[in-house]
C-alpha cells in the first residue's frame, strides 16, 4: 500500500492537475488509482525511488495525456504531431534540442531528419547506441519554417520539458544549440562561450529533493552540418560527457 504522506502528495498534484490542466509531476494511472479508488499501488517504493517501469509509465502518461492534446499555445495548429521523446526511460544521458523540425513533425519522433542522422553518429561515436539514450526538445510541436520557438511557446511548453527530466533523472545532459542551451541555463550568453564545459542545472526531484545535473552545451547537429568545421570542437564536448560517465575513450 501506498504511504499516508505519498498518498496526501498524490492528492495535491491530481488538485493542481485539475485546476490547471498540468502536475508539477505526472502521476501515473495506478497512482490515481490509489487516491481515487484506494487501490494498491504499482512501481513506486515507499522511500519516493522510483523504478525503471514506473518511469515508462509516468512518461507514456504524460506524452498520451497531456502533450498530444495540448493547446497551450499557437505552435499546436498546424502541427501534425506532437513530438515528445525517445530513448530509454532509465538514460544516464539526455540530448535536448530546441524543437521538431519537418520530418519529426511527420513522424512524430525527435531527431530523425539530417540533424538527427548526425546525432546518432556522434551518439556511436561515444560508444553508445541512440537507443542508450533519451532524446527531446524544448517545443513539442514544429515551429514554422524551423524558427526558433518564440518566448510565450517555451514557456508553455517547458513544463513537459521540466517533467521528462524530473522522470529520467539523468547523469548528465546534452544542450544541442543556444536556443536550449540558453534555456536551461537562464542565459543569454552565446553557445561559443557556454561549450566547452559543464554548467549546473538544477530541478527538484521526484522526492522534493534539490537536484544539480551536468549540463554540457554544444553545437546543434543541424548547425554543425551548416559548419562541418566546427564538428571537431562538438566531438571535443562530448568527450568530456564521456569521461564523466566513465565510458572508454576513443583510442588516438
């Protein structure tokens, strides 16, 4: 059974769920279960750790439930999907893009167009496979004509940002580009003078704890294809993700 405390903190997010149509965190279907119906609970222990399924399920519920219906604010009509997420629910690294451009607006999958093939060569090059890591955007629906996503948009559509991160809980994370990376970071500084080391992102968990995550800016794929010179410093930023992770490093 769901604890007493756990249970009284259920209830306030489905209150704040209600009255603004988004929870500072997702809660899952079997969660409402507990509170609405007294039933017992699934993939959340007593401590407030949450398991790799119960991060599945939180995401899956925030993706059909929140982000594919919403409307919070213009990008939503004329998008043909939402774009939330993809990778694994348990990643220790988090690639995060600015928004979906015209091919994942059609797939409804981030990352999956040029820039995205770049992305999983420079995720292999790191030994890692895509499918080892989490990758989103800012924006869940593709501004016009790829544009930077306005102000108002970001900030109608961070919050589903600010859960994914809460849910995964990652190591480190990759900003791709100044727009995300400004983002994160409340900065205006340019992404030339934030890459090249790790800055402090800080969230509060899943258990109201203070969280500072890695954060490592570099440049955007798409950007790097424009500006192939520039790929040597990208491949620099990520081998420093890389060794902070403890992967092997490439051989010289």
């Amino acid at each position: 059974m769901q604890s007493k405390p756990q249970t009284q903190r259920v209830k306030r997010l489905l209150q704040a769920d209600r009255l603004f149509g988004i929870t500072s965190v997702p809660v899952p279907s079997v969660l409402r279960e507990v509170v609405d119906d007294g039933a017992k609970g699934a993939g959340v222990l007593s401590t407030g750790t949450v398991s790799v399924d119960s991060k599945r399920t939180q995401l899956d519920v925030l993706d059909r439930e929140q982000v594919r219906g919403c409307e919070k604010c213009r990008l939503c009509e004329k998008r043909t999907n939402t774009v939330f997420g993809d990778g694994d629910a348990n990643a220790r690294l988090m690639f995060i893009g600015e928004g979906p451009g015209f091919d994942e607006d059609r797939q409804g999958v981030p990352f999956v167009g040029r820039a995205g093939q770049l992305l999983n060569k420079m995720i292999a090059a790191m030994g890692l496979k895509r499918e080892d890591t989490y990758i989103c955007n800012i924006v869940k629906c593709r501004p016009p004509n790829n544009r930077d996503p306005a102000a108002d948009e970001v900030i109608a559509c961070t919050p589903y940002l600010h859960d994914q991160i809460r849910i995964i809980e990652p190591d480190v994370i990759v900003a791709l580009g100044a727009p995300a990376s400004k983002m994160l970071l409340d900065t205006q500084t340019g992404i030339g003078r934030l890459r090249g080391r790790f800055h402090d992102y800080h969230y509060t968990n899943l258990s109201d704890e203070a969280v500072s995550i890695s954060l490592m800016p570099t440049y955007h794929p798409a950007y790097l294809l424009r500006s192939p010179s520039e790929k040597k410093k990208a491949w620099d930023d990520l081998q420093m993700v890389m060794k902070l992770l403890g992967l092997p490093m490439p051989k010289r």
